[in-house]
C-alpha cells in the first residue's frame, strides 16, 4: 500500500513538478509577452511625449519669430522717421539693418510653419505685404537719402496712412493667434501623452513587483529600475534646458516689447510734429501758387504795355524829345516790373538745382531792389560789395533765395528797425579760392543755446504762425550742395553776421551786352516774311502781338480761341492761299491749352512750326508738354519777338508750309 502511495505521491509530485513547470513556462511566457507589451507601450508613450515637446517647442518659436518680425519692422519704421525728419545716414542704415532682420526673421518664420497649410498662407500672404510695405518706404528713404526732406517726410506719412500697415500688423496677430491655440492643443495632447507615459510607468511597476515574486523577477525589475533611471535623467535634463530656454526666450521678448514701444510712442511724437511742419510746407506752398496765378494776369497786362509803347514808339520817328524821353522812362518801368515779376514767380515755383556761372556782386546789386521791397523803408540797406569780376558756379535761384531767407531773419530780429550790410569779400590762400558773402543786422542777436540749434529743419524761435524754421537749414543745404559752408556769430543785444563761403569759380572777363532792351527790330524782308498764326484767348493780348508781329513784316491772322485753330488751318488751305509758315501760340488757355491744340494740328500736320508764349512761371518747367518748340516769355519786346521767331523759322525746311 505505501508503495502504491509512494508510486501515487511520485506520481503525483511529477504532476505537479510537471504542473510547476508548464505554470512557469506558461506564467513566464506570459509575464515575457506582457513585458514586451509593456516596454512597447512604454516606448511608444515616451515618443509621443517627446514628439508633443517638440511640436511645443516649435509653437513656442514662431510665436518668438513672429514677434521678432514685427519689432523689426517696428524699429525699422521709427529710424525711417528720424532719417525723413533728420537726415541722418545712421538712421537710414539703422532702417536697412531692421528692415533686412525682419526678413531674415519672415525667412525662419516660413521654414517653422511649412507643415500647417493655414499658416503657411498666412506667412505668403504677410510676405507680399511685407514687399508692399518696403517699396513705400524705399521711395521715402530714397528721397531722404537725397537731402529732399519735405519729399521724404510727406511720402513716410503717406506710407504711415496707407492700409499696408494695418494689415501686417492684422497678419501678424492672426499668426500668433492660430499659434496660440495650436499651442494650447499641443499642451493638452502633451499632458494627455504625459499622463499616458505615467500610467505605462506604472504597470511597468506593478509588473516588476509582481515579477519579483518569481524566479525571474528580479532581472525584469532591475531592467525597470534602470529604464526609470534613465527615462528620469533623460527627463530632468531635457525637462531643466528646455526651462532654461524657455525662460531665456521670455526675458529677450519682454526686453524687445519695451524697446519697441518706447519706439513707437517716440514715432508717434515725431509723426505728429511732421504732421504739423506739412500742413504748414502745405500753407507755403499755397501762398506760391497763389503769386504765380497772379503774376500770369500780371504779365498779360505788361505784355500790352510794352507792345503798345513799342509800336507807338516806331510810329513817332519825328515826336519831340520830350515825349521820346517819357515813351523810354514807361518802357524802362515796365520792364522793371516785368522783371520784378520774374523774381517774384522764382519764389513760387520748386525746380531742381540750375547751377551757373554767376557773378556774385552783380546778382546781388541787381537783386537788391526785392530785398529793399521786403525789409520795408525803416531798414536801412547797405551793399559793401568787393568781389568783382569774381563768379560762382552756383544756381542763382537758390543763392537768392538763400539771400533773402537771411535778409527776413534780420528784419525780424531787428523789429523792422535798424541797418542791414550786405558784404562780399574775396579770399585766397594757397590754392584755395572762396568768397564770403556776409549778411549783417544790428539786431537782438541771439544765445548760445539758440546759435547750437539755429541750422536745424523746423526750429524757429517765432511765435506759431509766424515762421516755419527752413530759413536757416534751406541756406545750409544751398552752401553745402554748393561745395561750399555757412558760418554765423552773434552776441545777444548787439546783432548778427552770417556768411556764406562759396568757392570761386573763375575771374570773369568783362563783357559789354550788344543788344540794349530798347534797340529796335529790322522788319523782315519779303522773301523772309511768314504767315503766322496768332492764338491767343486775351483779346488785349492778341491785339497786339498781331500788330507787333505785322509790324516785324510777317502777315499775322488773329485767332481768340484755340478750339477755332484747326478750322482756321482748314479754311485757309482751302481758299488756296497755302497753310501757314508759323504757330504763335498762349500756353495757359481755357477749353484747350496751347500744347494740347498743338498736339491736335501735328496730329494732322507733323512738320508744324511753334513758338509758344507764356506769362506763367509754371510753364516752362513742363519741358515734355513743350516738345522741342522755343517758349518766349511775357512781357517780350520786338527784339525779342523776332529773334524767336526766326529761331522757330530756321527748324521750317526751305519752302515749306503747313499743308494739308
């Protein structure tokens, strides 16, 4: 019986060694699958994990470069203000600089957001506007670049008024806001990725435990152990730079947002005070449209004059001396004030520098009469000019203006009261050649603390209203653009001196005009005699330029209407008596302007000969709506009428008229 037991109990025992051993395997296979079950999702949740801080990270940096493209943009507008108002070259790098960070910033920027299609538009789309934005404030900082500041500041104020900016600055807030909430999402996916590595840690754990009660527990929970140890440190260090970045990058963004709104409210300030200097730019520039409308009626009645006295002047070879004398004394006024007239019209136009050879006593001797007229009687002018036979190659236009500008100064600081000098002195030393022209008042003067800031655009010392603060900087500008410098001294109660240093040209040799303004014209002779056509819509006017130009022996036919030009052309072809030799024509006509109906008849008739006539300063600018035709100015005399018109005649082939 115990045999059978024994054999039973062995049996038995086998079984169960036997049960044992299958359970192991089996439990072993289990906890192996398990295990590699575990470690698969472990590995998956870390990945995940990984890949959820990165995408973090990523949001992180195009909000940073976003940002960083709008404070370049930011700095880069505020120094393209400083450089329209100011001029300086290191405000028109420090644009370049910004304006090409921004760019960089748009290029990592576009990398970053590659992946997300909205966004990615959003960035081409800023792109294009960014491209917008710099041609505007390229015209800008082009037309600081070339000291043309009231040009400058108007097109920066253009561009600060133009929708562009607005809508960089509405991309750039929707690309930080489509960020924002790509950012928020990609946390709750990194805290659900997060909690997720968690719980795979943690059966991770319940399965070493549980291992360790087996054979082969503890190789399983030294395996965990270490991949915790690791998974840990790889964590704490990852976890410890990515705070330090993160942490970095705040500090930088904080300390740009304040640079770049101290920027912007020192713009703001600047673009208000630019405002105003334009409106007041604006109000000059009224007042010189206003002269040169007045002196173009002006001159239609000066042109009357001198015709009439002109031809009763031939008509009275044999009249007693005394009227002679008197007929010559209102020829000689009215061109004074056809003269006057002239220089007026010089001060209500803006043309690019004209340098020339100018002899500087003469320009100034022949312009006091206007200095004398604008300082008012109480104002006693003083020319001590000792420069003669020397010239300066400048433009006489700006050296008058220039001349003047100081001339008010003076008035103003002498009340309308007191001496003003006008001094010119010549100086040479070695083989430097300058000329000093000195400008002295005896007036309040001024302090030192005005003298520093005395050439700076805009400041003035009068009260608002009465001045714009360009005198002194345009006069600046003129010497330097010149080739020469100004220099002023004053001392408070006792006046001021300025000088303007220009460097001589050339001696001038001495010249006698051959041709007096009363010398009278020889009548052509019948072979050189024309047919001309007078267009003129002032019928004073074209009284007598017909009569001057009858009188100069060419055959005139009076026309008072430009719309009545072409059919005029048209009649005369047609009664056979040939077309005509010449047009004479007004620029400033109402219904059709003399270019426009010349433009019409060449249409028809290409080889038309042209002389154009104006009283209007505004005209000759217009060198393109002219062509190639000779402009005569009002008030002309007969000299000057037929020299004109036989420079229009030398173009006409031999032979040739208007024909149809």
């Amino acid at each position: 019986m115990r045999v059978f037991e024994r054999d039973i109990e062995s049996e038995n025992d086998g079984r169960r060694e036997r049960i044992r051993f299958w359970s192991t395997i089996v439990l072993g296979a289990i906890l192996t699958g398990v295990v590699g079950a575990l470690v698969l999702l472990l590995a998956r949740a870390n990945d995940n994990y990984d890949r959820s801080l990165g995408w973090q990270t990523q949001s992180m940096e195009v909000i940073s470069q976003t940002r960083s493209v709008d404070a370049a943009i930011a700095r880069a507008e505020a120094a393209l203000g400083r450089f329209a108002v100011g001029l300086q070259k290191e405000d028109g790098r420090i644009y370049e600089y910004q304006w090409g960070r921004a760019r960089q910033f748009m290029a990592r920027l576009q990398r970053n957001v590659r992946d997300n299609p909205k966004q990615m538009a959003l960035v081409e789309q800023l792109t294009r506007e960014m491209d917008s934005r710099g041609e505007q404030l390229g015209d800008a900082a082009l037309s600081a670049n070339y000291n043309q500041t009231v040009a400058a500041i108007s097109k920066f104020y253009a561009a600060g008024k133009g929708e562009g900016l607005g809508r960089i600055d509405k991309l750039l807030s929707e690309i930080i806001a489509n960020e924002r909430a790509l950012l928020s999402d990609r946390n709750r996916l990194a805290a659900a990725d997060r909690a997720s590595l968690n719980q795979a840690i943690l059966l991770f754990s319940l399965l070493g435990a549980a291992a360790a009660v087996i054979a082969i527990g503890a190789t399983f929970s030294l395996i965990r152990a270490e991949t915790e140890r690791r998974l840990a440190r790889r964590e704490q260090l990852v976890e410890s730079d990515r705070a330090a970045q993160l942490e970095a990058a705040v500090e930088e963004r904080t300390a740009e947002l304040a640079h770049a709104n101290a920027a912007l409210r020192s713009e703001m300030t600047d673009r208000e005070a630019a405002e105003a200097q334009l409106r007041q730019a604006q109000k000059m520039e009224a007042v010189g449209q206003l002269t040169g409308g007045i002196a173009h009626d002006f001159n239609n009645m000066l042109a009357v004059v001198v015709g009439g006295l002109e031809l009763a002047q031939r008509w009275l070879p044999d009249t007693p001396e005394k009227a002679q004398r008197h007929l010559a004394n209102a020829l000689d006024g009215a061109n004074r004030a056809a003269d006057l007239t002239r220089r007026l019209l010089t001060f209500a136009r803006s043309e690019p520098a004209r340098p020339e050879m100018t002899p500087i006593d003469e320009c100034i001797a022949s312009f006091a009469q206007l200095i004398e007229r604008t300082i008012g009687d109480r104002i006693a002018l003083t020319l001590d000019l000792q420069a003669e036979g020397r010239a300066c190659w400048i433009d006489r236009q700006q050296f008058e203006n220039a001349l003047l500008n100081l001339a008010v100064n003076a008035r103003d600081a002498m009340n309308g009261h007191g001496s003003l000098t006008i001094r010119t002195q010549g100086d040479r030393e070695g083989m430097a050649a300058a000329l000093a022209v000195q400008v002295i008042d005896t007036g309040c003067g001024m302090s030192p603390e005005v003298l520093e800031r005395v050439f700076d655009p805009f400041y003035t010392t009068k009260p608002a209203g009465q001045g714009t603060g360009l005198g002194m900087s345009q006069v600046f500008a003129f010497c330097r653009q010149s080739g020469g410098e100004v220099q002023i001294s004053s001392t408070e109660g006792e006046g001021t001196s300025v000088a303007m240093l220009l460097p001589i040209a050339k001696p001038l040799a001495d010249t006698v005009d051959d041709t007096a303004p009363g010398d009278a014209a020889a009548p052509a002779t019948p072979a050189d005699a024309l047919s001309i056509l007078v267009v003129e819509d002032d019928a004073r006017v074209l009284a007598a330029t017909v009569d001057a130009v009858s009188e100069l022996g060419h055959t005139a036919v009076a026309c008072g209407n430009p719309m009545e030009a072409e059919a005029l052309v048209e009649g005369r072809l047609a009664e056979g008596r040939g077309g005509f030799d010449l047009i004479l024509s007004d620029v400033l006509m109402p219904e059709l302007t003399g270019p426009e109906m010349v433009a019409r008849l060449k249409q028809r008739w290409p080889e038309l000969s042209v002389l154009f006539v104006t009283g209007y300063a505004g005209d000759a600018s217009e060198d393109a709506a002219f062509g190639d035709h000779d402009v005569l100015r009002k008030p002309f005399t007969l000299s000057a009428l037929d020299q004109a018109i036989r420079r229009s005649g030398e173009h006409r082939p031999d032979g040739q008229r208007l024909a149809s």
